[in-house]
C-alpha cells in the first residue's frame, strides 16, 4: 500500500485556454437581439411620448390658467379649466361617451377615470362658478387646480 503513495505521476498538463473573443456565431446573435431589443424599447417610448403630447400641452394651458387666477381672481378660471378637462377628456375616450357629461355625472365621469383624485368635494366650487360666478375660498380653488392637474396626468384612458 505505501509503495502506490509515492508513484510519481509527472507533471500535470493543462489544455491550452479557450481564446475569449466576439468572433463566433453565438456573440453576433446575442448583438442582434440585444440591438432589436434597444430599438423596439425605442420606438415604445417615442410613440408613447406621442401619446401623451395632450397631456403635457393640458398641463402647460392648465398652468396658464392657474397662474391668471392667482394674479386676476377670475371665476372664469375655474369655467376655463372644466373646460379644458372636457377637451382632454375628449381627446383620450370616446365621444359618444364624454360629450353628453355634465354637472354631477362629469364629476362623477372624472372621478372614475382616475384614481388619484376625487372631484366630489369640488362640486360646491363648481356649482357656485358656473352658476353663481363666484368662487368661496382660495384654497378651494387651489385644490381643485391640483386636482386638476393630477387627473390630466394620471387619467386612464
């Protein structure tokens, strides 16, 4: 048994490395795939920012009128933006379904089509814009602003 321990083997041989390089066919496929897959990512972001050019162009008149009511305290301000929420929401659902809203069941339309606001505690506000001309309380108004704003970026169409 003690004379197979010291059986000298020689030397150990090792294979020559495998050469790293991009050359063969497996590394131009995963190229391939890699470069198919930035461009079809490419072209989902671009049609998506397409897409939601009225939302940005909403958000940006929206800013116009929040701004004119915080330096002329114009009711109509508060008209112009249901205003703008119609046409935004005629722009993203159908009109058969968004032309005939008003009053209570356009708020109750814009409340559904959102999860991030809730335009029931502006109907007050609402109601004594259009109907009286009058608005209660700057802080109402901001709010509904935000409101607003929030639908128009988050509104599921």
């Amino acid at each position: 048994m003690e004379e197979q321990a010291n059986i000298d083997l020689g030397p150990i041989y090792e294979p020559t490395p495998v050469a790293f390089e991009f050359v063969t066919l497996g590394w131009k496929v995963v190229a391939i795939l890699i470069t198919l897959m930035l461009i079809w990512t490419a072209i989902v972001f671009t049609k998506r920012y397409i897409k939601n050019a009225y939302r940005r162009e909403a958000v940006r008149l929206l800013t116009a009128i929040q701004d004119r009511f915080k330096k002329e305290n114009e009711v109509k301000c508060v008209n112009d933006t249901m205003i703008l929420l119609k046409q935004v929401s005629l722009k993203a659902f159908p009109r058969e379904e968004v032309a005939k809203l008003h009053g209570a069941k356009w708020l109750e339309f814009l409340n559904s089509s959102s999860k991030h606001v809730d335009f029931s505690v502006h109907t007050n506000l609402v109601a004594d814009a259009l109907y009286r001309n009058e608005v209660s309380a700057d802080k109402d108004v901001d709010s509904f602003f935000n409101d607003s704003k929030k639908w128009i970026k988050h509104h599921v169409a």
